[in-house]
C-alpha cells in the first residue's frame, strides 16, 4: 500500500527565519524624526517673516489711520481698560517685593563696607535700570499677553477671522491695531507705578534695614539716578509691548484645533514674549551702559 502525504492547506507556514518589517520600523521613526527636525529652522523662519509682515501692517494701519481719523479710539480705549485691569494689581505685588528684596540685598552688602550714604543710588538705580522696565515687560508678557492671545485665539476657531475676511474687513486692522496701540500707551502707565511703588518700598526698607538718614538717602539717589535713566526704563517698556503686541496676535490668529489650540497659543505667546523681553533687555541695556555709563550727577 502506497500512501501520499499531501499538504493540508490548514498546517502551519514554516516561521520566518527573519522579519524585515520591526527592523524597519525604527529606521522609519528616526528618519522621520529626523526629516522633522530638519524642517524646524524652516518653520521658525516662516514665523519670523509673518510676525515681521504683521508687524509692518500694524505699524502701517495706526500711522494711515490716525492721520485719516479712521482708528478706532473706542476699541483702543476699552482694550486700554480691560489690559490695565489685569496689570494693574500684579504690577504694585510685583514691584514692592522687588524693591524691598533689592533694598534689603544692597544695605546688608552696603553695611559691612561701610558706605550707608550709598545706600539710595544703588536701591535706586537698580530699581529705574532694571527692576522697573523688566518687571513691567514680564506683566505685559505674561497677563497682557495671555488676554491677547486667548482672545484672538477664540474669533479664529470660531472662523470669526475669515468671516471677517469675507466681508472685506481687515482683522489686523480692526482687531490687531487697538490692541497694539493699547499696550503701547499702557506701558509708560505700568513703568510708572512700578517705578514710584518700588523706590517707596525701597526707601522704606533702607530706612529699618540700614538706619539711614532719609536725606542722605534722597541726596546719594539724585546724585547717581539722571533723567536719562527714566528715559531709557521708558524706551524699555515700550519696546516690550511692541513685542508683545505683534507675538500675542500673531500665534492668536494661527490658533488651530479648538481649545487645545487656544491654549497652546496662549502658551506659546507667554514663553516667547518672556525670552523676547529679555534678549530686548539685554540688548537696551548694552546699549545704555555704552553710550550713557552711569556716573555721579
């Protein structure tokens, strides 16, 4: 009896040796990580073009505008209000503490040289260069920037940006420009309660640190603080609060993906307007100490 051994069609293939797929997989991920991270210096300088872009249109619309007296003052002045309204309180929290730590700082060090009479044109200087126009740029970086953002953030996942498109208004002009012109009138405001909030605090911690005569104070103060120093803290905040205009509006009006992307927006706006506030900073003050270096009055 001859038998035959057939194959059934239900046995088992032999098993691969060698799979080429999970070996590939990892490949594919890292090319693509790859390719994606390559794409990064192309992404950051299409951003930098279209901030630079919205930043000639907002510049172009508030001169053309205010001279044809087509800007809208009622929209400027209520964002005025309502940016004021969440700057105002965190500057005077912000700007007390940070005079009384400089204080407090600079007469312990004062102390052990034996320079009491110094105490004023250190407290003082430090707070006008660079307590003042920093503390005011992170506040309109922070909460200013977030109500700008989240607000343009909402019309743009509401379509209410290309809805306006579609009737022929323009968004920058109508939208963008208030608020830009807002912050920049807010910013010599902000310096200047955090300026007289943080030299009073200052002045008092001086007085029950170091036990310094409030004259003497006053009289080392105006001999080292000038005029040009008010200025540039001025020059400063103003200079923020372009920044933070153009940046907030730009990523509010490319929010995508619904809250998500509201929120990511507001978050991305809060961290370059802080990095951009003090590379601002940094260079201002650069600037200043070269051709303006502080000296007795």
């Amino acid at each position: 009896m001859v038998t035959t051994l057939t194959k059934s069609d239900d046995a088992p293939a032999p098993s691969r040796l060698s799979d080429p797929a999970p070996a590939s997989a990892p490949l594919g991920r890292f090319r693509k990580s790859l390719k994606t991270f390559a794409q990064r210096p192309v992404i950051a300088l299409g951003t930098i073009g279209r901030g630079a872009r919205l930043a000639i249109d907002v510049v172009w619309y508030s001169v053309t505008d205010t001279l044809t007296g087509r800007l809208p003052v009622g929209e400027m002045l209520t964002q005025l209000w309502m940016l004021y309204k969440v700057t105002a309180l965190p500057a005077l929290l912000m700007a007390v503490p940070f005079g009384a730590m400089v204080a407090v700082q600079i007469s312990g060090l004062i102390n052990q040289v034996g320079a009491n009479s110094l105490v004023g044109a250190a407290s003082g200087v430090a707070v006008i260069r660079q307590g003042a126009p920093i503390t005011a740029g992170l506040l309109m970086g922070g909460a200013a920037a977030s109500a700008i953002a989240s607000d343009l953030g909402v019309r743009a996942v509401r379509e209410e940006l290309d809805a306006l498109r579609t009737m022929g208004v323009n968004p920058v002009r109508h939208l963008v420009v208030p608020r830009f012109l807002a912050l920049m009138v807010l910013a010599p405001i902000l310096c200047a309660v955090i300026l007289a909030s943080a030299i009073v605090a200052s002045f008092i911690l001086s007085l029950a640190v170091s036990d310094a005569a409030p004259g003497t104070y006053w009289q080392s103060f105006g001999a080292f603080a000038k005029t040009v120093d008010i200025w540039f803290a001025v020059g400063k905040t103003l200079v923020f609060a372009a920044i933070t205009g153009i940046v907030s509006s730009l990523r509010g009006m490319e929010a995508k993906g619904g809250p998500r992307g509201v929120a990511d927006a507001v978050n991305s706006s809060v961290v370059i307007n802080v990095l951009g506030v003090l590379v601002a900073n940094l260079a201002i003050t650069q600037l200043q100490t070269m051709f303006f270096p502080m000296q007795v009055a």
